[in-house]
C-alpha cells in the first residue's frame, strides 16, 4: 500500500496548501485517503471537491473538534488508529448531522495535553495513548498492570467485552468526564537505540539491567520497568526520538507500530517484545458532548466506533507484518527491515521470567497503592483480577484477527 507521501509525491507543497485552503483539511485528507496509485492535483482536487459537497450537504446539527497527537494520513496508514474511518463513518451515517474536523500532526494538542483539552471542552474528540493521557485521566492506569493481557488477541476481545464498559468506560465517564470510543491495540516492549546496533540480539529482560529507558505518564508502567531494572525516565514522546539518537537513553519503551509511524526507525535497533502492558492509541470524546446528542445520533456514535474498531483490528494486525515489520522472519520492504531494525520476539520462557520479575501474580506488594485506588475509583471492584479473568476467557495462542467482534454496549 502507498503511503500518502507517495500518493501525492507528484503534488507540490503549495498546491496541497492551497487545496486544503479551498476545501478544508478533512475533505482533503478524507479524499485523499480514498485514492489508489499515485493521484495528480486534478484528481485529489476533484474528489475533494466530491467529498466538501458530500460533507457538506446539510447544516450540521453538531460540529466537533477531533485533536490528534501526531497523527496524519501518512502515519494513519502506518499505525491503523481508525481516526480518518471514524470521521468518514460518522459523517455518513448520522447524514451529516454530526461534522468533525480532523486537526492532525500535533496542531491542536501533542500525547500529553489531548486529554485535558478534551475535558475542557477546546477540543471535542482526541486521539493519543491511553498512558499519555493517564496524566489528565489516572483511571486510565488501570489497563497497565504488568502481565494482565498475555495476547493482543486478549486486548481485542476485553475491549469487545461487556465487562469493559463496568470496568473501563463507565468509571472514566464517571470519574473524568471521558467518552471511550475504541482503541488499537499493541503491547509494549522495549526499543533500543543505536548503541545496541551490533550487540547480540537480547534475550531475555536480564540482559536489559541497568539500561535507561523513556517511559511514559502511566504509574503503572513505571513500576514494572522498576521490577525489572529498568530505569524508567520520563521524556517527552516529541523528544524520544532525539533521546535515542544521542544516545541520552539505551531504549524507549512504547510498542512496534509507534517506532514506525513517529519515523523512529532509523534510530532503533532492536524491539524487544517485552509485551508486558497495553500499548493502546485510542480515541475519545468529550462525556458532555455525547450526552448532548439525541438518542439516535447516540447510537450512530456507538456504531461507527464498533465498526472503527472492527477495522482497525483487522488493518493494524495485517500493517504490523506487512507496513512496519513487526515479525521474524520480516517481510522485505517494510519500515523495519529498510532501516535495520531486529526485532526481539523471545520465547515463552522469557516472557515468564519477565512477568515473575513485576506482575502483580508475583509480585503484588509494590501494586498494593495503585491497586487499591483503583479499586476505589471503580466503586470497590477488583480491576486487576476482573481484567485478568476477561483476558483468558480465550485460548492464549487466539491469533488477534480471529477475536469476534461484539457491541460491548448491549452486553
């Protein structure tokens, strides 16, 4: 598949400029997205043309702000977060009833602040990490205990679950004011940087002791990259990339897609599949907002983020192998094996090792402050073990693309 830069390689700066001018940023990025093969200025200007008049149509009865922390069309076909899907399906489905604005590539709110501006209402939709965003919404923590998804498929199959909307959605309405639409879903591990270009390909987390390695704002994941002699370091996500580049760190901990979209690559070496907690770009809105809306527009908001969610499983799983290179042995041409980066899946026994090292199964004690505010939050559920048990209720060797899709909503 054709990123969007070389789609529109044959489109200069200015003309593109000019388009978006014209027809706004959405219709352009929306058009765009739709087109196959390498597309000439005619052509982008026709079907964006095509798409305002669509959009367009009818008076919107609600116009929404979507912030998204470093996304655009480019990356969205890198890392598959549904954002530009979202949009396409709302649009159409409520007949343009409901209006987003799609404001990409950190121009209306960066990983860090998207939560908190959504809140407060500057922006109505944001896309960014869920440990990102457990600064401005620490409910958030609870999908980061270390260990309790084995499985992307498990990460799947909880979001699908009824049981994630009593133990995830409903608190965070609750609590932060937060709708939660969908979300991708990788796990995280361990990136290093260049220093590590031609040491052995690591095996174990025994072989990572001592390193220094970005974290990001969960509380969670500090304390199994503590468990695990780790030493996590809070940088910036704009910032890690220039971290590992001068080596101001040994690695970076964030998840396989996330190297390759934020154009990381060149500065890693090896992924490490730790897998040991959520690596989960989603995407929310504004509790309020939702609220606003008639009851059938409601139900258009939940359909067009179940069948967003529905995509995204089955895209991103097949980008990870086929874009990024997330596999052993790796496909050719993708972003991985361009720029050298090994990927370090370790064996069934590592992954053990690991997990004895920080979960809570092991090692409760340190979990004990988090886990019990958690609980708390949740009206006095235990959110660790309610999660736990969702995530095994499949066989661990469930590929993620075979998990059935179900409206966790109607339970």
């Amino acid at each position: 598949m054709l990123t969007a830069s070389e789609k529109l390689k044959g489109i200069s700066r200015r003309d593109l400029l000019r388009l978006t001018k014209q027809f706004g940023i959405t219709s352009t990025l929306v058009a765009a997205g739709g087109l196959t093969g390498t597309v000439t200025l005619t052509r982008l200007a026709e079907a964006a043309n095509s798409t305002y008049e669509k959009r367009f149509k009818t008076p919107a009865k609600h116009t929404w702000k979507f912030g998204a922390a470093g996304f655009n069309e480019r990356n969205l076909l890198i890392e598959r977060a549904g954002c530009l899907e979202f949009v396409r399906d709302i649009e159409e489905r409520s007949d343009g009833a409901i209006r987003i604005e799609f404001i990409g590539s950190n121009q209306m709110c960066g990983q860090l602040d998207c939560v908190k501006k959504t809140q407060q209402g500057i922006t109505d939709v944001f896309s960014a990490s869920t440990q990102n965003s457990a600064g401005g919404a620490p409910y958030l923590n609870v999908l980061d205990y270390a260990y309790m998804f084995p499985s992307r498929a498990s990460q799947y199959y909880f979001f699908y679950h009824p049981g994630s909307e009593k133990v995830l959605r409903e608190p965070l309405r609750k609590r932060h004011g937060l709708q939660f639409l969908f979300t991708h879903c990788e796990l995280r591990g361990i990136q290093l940087g260049l220093k590590w270009k031609d040491k052995p390909l690591v095996k174990s987390v025994k072989d990572l002791a001592g390193t220094k390695n970005r974290v990001t704002g969960t509380q969670l994941g500090r304390i199994a990259m503590e468990l695990m002699e780790l030493n996590p370091t809070p940088i910036a996500w704009e910032e890690t990339l220039d971290g590992l580049k001068q080596g101001l760190i040994d690695g970076a901990e964030t998840w396989a897609a996330a190297v390759a979209y934020a154009n990381m690559s060149p500065v890693v070496s090896q992924c490490v599949n730790l897998g040991f907690f959520c690596g989960t770009e989603h995407t929310a809105m504004n509790a309020s907002k939702f609220d606003e809306l008639s009851g059938d527009l409601q139900d258009d908001v939940m359909e067009s983020a179940y069948l967003t969610q529905v995509q995204i499983q089955a895209a991103n799983e097949a980008a990870l192998v086929k874009t990024v290179g997330f596999s052993d042995p790796q496909l050719p041409d993708t972003l991985f094996a361009k720029n050298g980066v090994r990927v370090a899946m370790l064996d069934d026994a590592a992954r053990h090792e690991a997990e004895q090292m920080c979960s809570p199964e092991f090692k409760p004690e340190p979990w004990t402050k988090w886990r019990e505010r958690l609980n708390d939050w949740s009206g006095g559920m235990d959110t660790y073990k309610y999660i736990y048990d969702i995530a095994r209720e499949i066989p661990q060797d469930t590929k993620p693309e075979n998990v059935e899709p179900r409206r966790w909503w109607k339970g």
